[in-house]
C-alpha cells in the first residue's frame, strides 16, 4: 500500500496503472523492503514521501522511475552516436593532427635547440632577461630531474589547444560583442562551460570518439579553456571608450576600420587577460584529461595516485606549478607590456 | 552678410524614446518637454531648429548641459539621426546620402573635435593627427608632412613621436586640433572642444582658435555652455534652452538686445566690456566736427577704450577700419552700453 494510490484512483488512471505492472524490474528499494516484510500500517502524514518518480511509481507501476530517465538519456545518446561522430569525426580530425604533430615536433626536436628557442620566444614577447632567466632556470630544473619529455608533452598540448581557443574564441567574442541577441544566446553556454565539472565533459567524449585519439583530450581542454578568452573579447569590446568609437566613426571609418583599427586594439589588455586565464585553465585540464590518455606530467600525478607512489606525486605536482607559473609570468608580462603602451 | 550659407537646418525634430513618430504629434501639437516624458515617456531632444550656418564664420551654439547642443551638432553629420526635419550641407540633402555618400562627407568635408579628445591612445602623436588621411588610405609617408605642418601650427613641435598619454589636456586637445585640420575638410564640427581644459589653458585655445580662423576662413560649428566663450567666439550666436532656439543672431546685438528673460539672466553677470566692441556702440559716419582723444578700431572691446580714456567720460574717441573713419565714439555711449540689461527691462520684469 503505497501513499500515492488514491491520487491515481481519483484521477481513474487505475487501469492505466496496472498494465505496467510486470514489466517493470524490481528496485533495491523495493526488494530490501519485500525481504524485510511488507509494513501495511497506513502511513501519518509526516511520514509522506516527496511524490517522485519512484514514490509514484510504488502507486502506480506504469509511471517511469527515475532510473529511467538516465537511462533514457544514455540510450538517447547512444542513439544519435553514430550520426554525431561521423560528422564530428572529420571535423574535428584536424585537432588530432595538430597535437601529434605538435607532440611529435616537441619531443622529436634536441632539447638544446627546444630550450633556446623557447627562451627566445620568452624574450620576444616580455622583453625581460630576468624572466627569461627565471624560465631557464626553471626548465633546466625539472630536465634535471628527468620530468622534460613530461613538461614538453604538456606545453605542446597547451601551446595546441590554448592557440586553438584563440583563433575560435577571439572571433566568437567580437561577434557577441556586436549583436546582443547573439550575448544572450551564449552567455548561457558558457556558464555551462564553465561550471560543468571538468570530469563530465570526458564522459560523453569517451563515447563519441577513440580513447586512443588525441582529440578526445584536444577538445576537452579547448571546451574547457576557451570560455575566458570568448567573455573578455566580448567584454573588451564592449568597453572600448564610446567618445573614441564616436570619433572613429565621425572621420568617416568602415565599421571594418573601426574593428581593427579601434576596437581589437584597445580590447588587446583586456583580450590578452582572456588568453592569459585560457592557458592556465588549458594546464588545469591537461592535467585531468591525462585520464584519457593525455601523455605529460599529468600521467604521473595519475600514476601518483593510482599506486600510491607518493613521491612520484609530488614531485609531478611541483612541476605542474613550476609551468603554472612560468605560463602565468610570461603571459603577464606581455599583458603588462601592452597595457603601458595603451594608458589614457 | 554676402557670404554662402554652409549649412542649413530646417524644422529639424529630435525625440528620444521607442516610438519617436507618435511623440512627434504630440510635440507637434505644442506639448512641452516635461509634459512629453510624464505622459509619453519620450525625452524630447531638439524642436523645431531653424539655424543657418554660413561658410568661413564660427557658429557658436550655446546652451546649458541639456539643452540638446551636443545632440545638435551631432545631427550635422548624422551620427545621430533625425526624427524629423532637413539638413542641408552645401545644399545637398544630408538625410538622403548613402551610407557611401555619408562616409564621404565624414572624411572629406566634416571634421570633428570632441569635448574628451577621443584620441588613438594605442598611436602616436603624429598618427593622430593624420588619423583623417590614414582612414582615407594615405599612409604615414603620404601625410607626415602635413601631419607634422599642422602640429607645429597647433604648437607641438617635437611632440610627434609621444604618445597621447604622455601629454597634457591642452596638448592632447591641441592633437585633436591638428587632427581636424590635416583633414583639410571645410567644416569643424567642436563638441565642447575646450570645456575640458583649466580657464588660461581654454582662452589660449579659444585664441590660436580665432587665429587659425583668421587664416582658413573654415566653417566652423562650435558647441559650449560658457557665455564668455561664446561670445568671443562667435560670428553667428544661436542660444538654445530646453531643445529650442532661445534667440540667434550676432552676439553683440543678442547681448544689447535680449529677448528673452533666460538670456537676460544668463547675461547678467558676464563682463559687459570685455565683450562688447566698438562697432557695436559706436556712431557710425565720418563726423569731424567733435574733439577726438585718439583712434580706436571698431573690433577693439570697451575695456581696452576704458583703459585708454583712463576713466574720463567727456572723452571722445574716433573708431577707424582700416586706417578711415567709419563713426566715433563717446564715453557716455560707452558707460550707457555697459548698464546691465536687468536693470533697462526692470520695468518689463515687474509687469
């Protein structure tokens, strides 16, 4: 006797009820209470049950459980699978191409022209022979201790897919930065985006493409990482000084002039912030895609805590933070670079 | 006044809201500015403006912070759009240009000078000035030395290669300026060019202002709230109050002859002699027969003849152009002019 039944009686859904019956296999719930002794005491009203799928379902067996509904979402899924991935698949096959590529160039390279040539780009774009020297220092340490083809594999993942959020997230911004319907549109996604907890982005991914690809992780990490550069765009843009707009448009420029002449290079701080967040939630999530096969200093905090290898733990750890700070100090410093040359 | 008129404005309606044509009727059928946005919620930014503007004078619009001058002289080049009403710039229709036609017109016959510079902050100094001729499709090389000609006109020479944070207000507005000018285009639009700037800082400007003038000849449309300012400045004085026009004309006959009590509250406490000038008082014709203390010009204000006569009020002076004698001028006339306007409409006042 079920406290919901003179709900479904009232309403003459009886007979719909019981043609349910049979079919429905028996919950944990319900068979822990069948070996325990059914107790036909009628039930006081404190004792009521939220009417949820499965308290209405002891009532009446014909109404879905709630396992179905996650059961109807895995099977809807697994339905349109197959149409998903064979339009996803050559889509995005290029992204696998990119990060072997750039997995390969990385480790394939001698490290004494790789370390140059990064310390080169690090002068390039700070302009500072102490952080240079602070990134040489840094790299020379964890190749020391033997963690450079892990650093390498995981750079190369992040120069990948933060390169990636760029070029997809910058246009994406300037477009929602023009159109308010489109902000609305988006903004909701991203909050998704950003809240959805990385682990569950993997979980549809596994089943949509080979664990053994590369773009599994690739996507799961610009996903991840090219909500920041597309909010900051759009807001940069937004931001950009209306008496400077004004005056762009008083002399005459093409609303395309006006892009690239006024408002990209004003936005740049607040689009070189956007990238700056980027890469360091592309490392975040390079480190947790290690669970789908992403190689670099990820597997090893993996292996860390699979065996208990405490040591081998930390140590992975410590060079996660040492990249952190390297990307975060280098990417800053450009930002800092170009905001001196904009102050007003 | 044989000069052409540059530009010319006609029934010209602004009303801000989301259904702008239905408060046009109200409007139209004479209700005011309060009324409109209680009952229909529409902000009433311009009616019926009727002003022309003739080539090489500086029209001066003046108003109070919302009295619609900035919507005004925003409608001259359509960055903002009309709700109603004609503009008509060397008698072409401005309202029925193409988006390509009125692009052209921004480019090549409209520049701008803005209240807050609203220069490039992320280009140089010379990059700014040439900002006109780098939109059209020059490059740097093309206009550099114009760009560089009009700076050191402007008086920033040696300022090319900075930045326009490293510079200050009267300099960065010296930029947008200079800016306006390498343009080359016939009209100046400034939108509170100088209102920004400390007061010796603003009368330097207003006089290189009245020196580039002096040389150009341009048209130029010149937005403030500063009575002072208007007045020195101004060829053609239009005053506009709530959306309207109070009384246009030339400044001098405005501040002799208000008509209207808000311009005789707004002219009662400017320096009368600073601003009135000789022309203005003087008697014209070449009458010989008085004794004459000296010679003044007939642009010379009454303070400079005060200083001159050195307070004596039987004096009289001859007023010259050019080296003739085009009327005189008396001590007494001069005191009489310089009577506020309160004081001769008391009895109109307390009727």
């Amino acid at each position: 006797m079920a406290t919901y039944d003179s709900l479904f009686s009232s309403l003459g859904l009886e007979e719909w009820c019981s043609q349910g019956k049979s079919d429905a296999p028996m919950s944990m719930e319900a068979l822990l209470a069948k070996t325990k002794g059914g107790n036909t005491e009628p039930e006081s009203i404190w004792d009521a049950p939220f009417p949820s799928m499965d308290a209405l379902n002891e009532s009446c067996a014909a109404f879905p459980q709630s396992r179905e509904l996650t059961k109807g979402l895995e099977q809807g899924f697994l339905a349109i699978k197959d149409s998903l991935s064979l339009i996803l698949d050559p889509l995005t096959q290029p992204l696998s191409w990119f990060l072997d590529s750039a997995l390969y160039a990385m480790l394939n390279t001698p490290w004494w022209i790789v370390i140059p040539l990064l310390l080169a780009v690090v002068y390039l774009v700070t302009k500072s022979w102490k952080l240079m020297a602070f990134v040489g220092g840094s790299i020379i340490l964890l190749a020391f201790i033997d963690h450079y083809d892990y650093a390498m594999q995981t750079l190369a993942i992040i120069f990948v897919c933060a390169f990636l959020c760029v070029l997809l997230g910058v246009p994406i911004g300037i477009a929602m930065a023009r159109s308010n319907t489109l902000q609305r549109l988006i903004i909701p996604v991203l909050d998704m985006l950003q809240t959805l907890p990385p682990f569950v982005y993997l979980i549809p991914l596994i089943f949509l493409f080979s664990v053994t690809e590369s773009k599994l992780y690739g996507i799961a990490i610009i996903l991840y990482a090219i909500v920041p550069v597309i909010r900051l765009t759009n807001l940069g843009i937004r931001l950009v000084d209306k008496d400077v707009i004004e005056a762009a448009d008083a002399f005459g420029m093409t609303p395309r002039q006006k892009l690239y002449k006024v408002q990209i290079p004003l936005a740049l701080p607040n689009i070189m912030a956007g990238v700056n967040q980027t890469i360091m939630m592309s490392l975040a999530m390079v480190v947790i895609a290690s669970l789908v096969s992403a190689p670099g200093l990820g597997v090893l905090v993996l292996r860390g805590i699979r065996n208990l290898e405490l040591g081998v733990g930390l140590v992975s750890g410590l060079g996660i933070v040492i990249l952190a700070v390297i990307l975060d100090r280098v990417t800053k410093a450009s930002l800092a670079r170009i905001n001196a040359s904009q102050k007003q | 006044m044989t000069k052409d008129i540059k530009i010319s404005i006609r029934n010209l309606f602004k009303i801000f809201g989301p259904d702008p044509d239905v408060a046009l009727e109200y409007v139209r059928r004479g209700m005011n500015k309060a009324d409109l946005l209680e009952q229909q919620n529409h902000v009433l930014g311009l009616r019926d403006i009727n002003v022309d503007m003739r080539d090489g004078e500086i029209t001066v619009i003046m108003g109070l912070s919302g009295s619609g001058k900035s919507t005004l002289i925003r409608h001259l080049n359509r960055l903002i759009e009309p709700t109603a009403g004609e503009i008509r710039v060397d008698g072409e229709d401005v309202l029925s240009y193409t988006e390509e036609q009125l692009r052209q017109l921004r480019r090549e016959r409209m520049s701008m000078v803005f209240q807050k510079f609203a220069l490039l902050p992320h280009k140089t100094v010379l990059e700014n000035a040439g900002m006109a001729k780098a939109i059209r499709g020059y490059t740097t090389s093309d206009f550099e030395a114009d760009a560089r000609k009009w700076l050191a006109r402007v008086g920033l020479e040696g300022n090319e290669n900075q930045y326009p944070h490293q510079l200050s207000g009267g300099m960065q507005q010296r930029v947008g300026i200079a800016r306006a000018l390498v343009s080359d285009a016939p009209i100046m639009l400034m939108d509170e060019a100088f209102s920004a700037l400390d007061p010796l800082i603003r009368s330097d400007m207003q006089d290189l202002l009245l020196e580039l003038q002096e040389e150009l000849h341009k048209t130029i449309v010149f937005i403030t709230h500063d009575l002072d300012e208007a007045l020195k400045l101004a060829d053609h004085l239009v005053i506009l109050k709530d959306g309207e026009v109070v009384q246009q004309g030339d400044p001098q006959d405005i501040l002799l002859n208000p008509g209207d009590p808000y311009i005789v509250d707004f002219i009662s406490d400017i320096n009368r002699a600073r601003v009135l000038r000789v022309r203005s008082v003087m008697k014209p014709g070449t009458d010989s027969g008085e004794d004459f203390a000296g010679d003044i010009s007939e642009r010379d204000n009454l303070e400079t003849v005060l200083e001159r006569s050195g307070g004596d009020t039987d004096l009289a002076f001859r007023v010259v152009r050019d080296g003739r004698q085009v009327g005189s001028l008396h001590m007494k006339d001069l005191t009489k002019a310089l009577v506020p306007t309160a004081a001769a409409t008391e009895s109109h006042q307390r009727v």
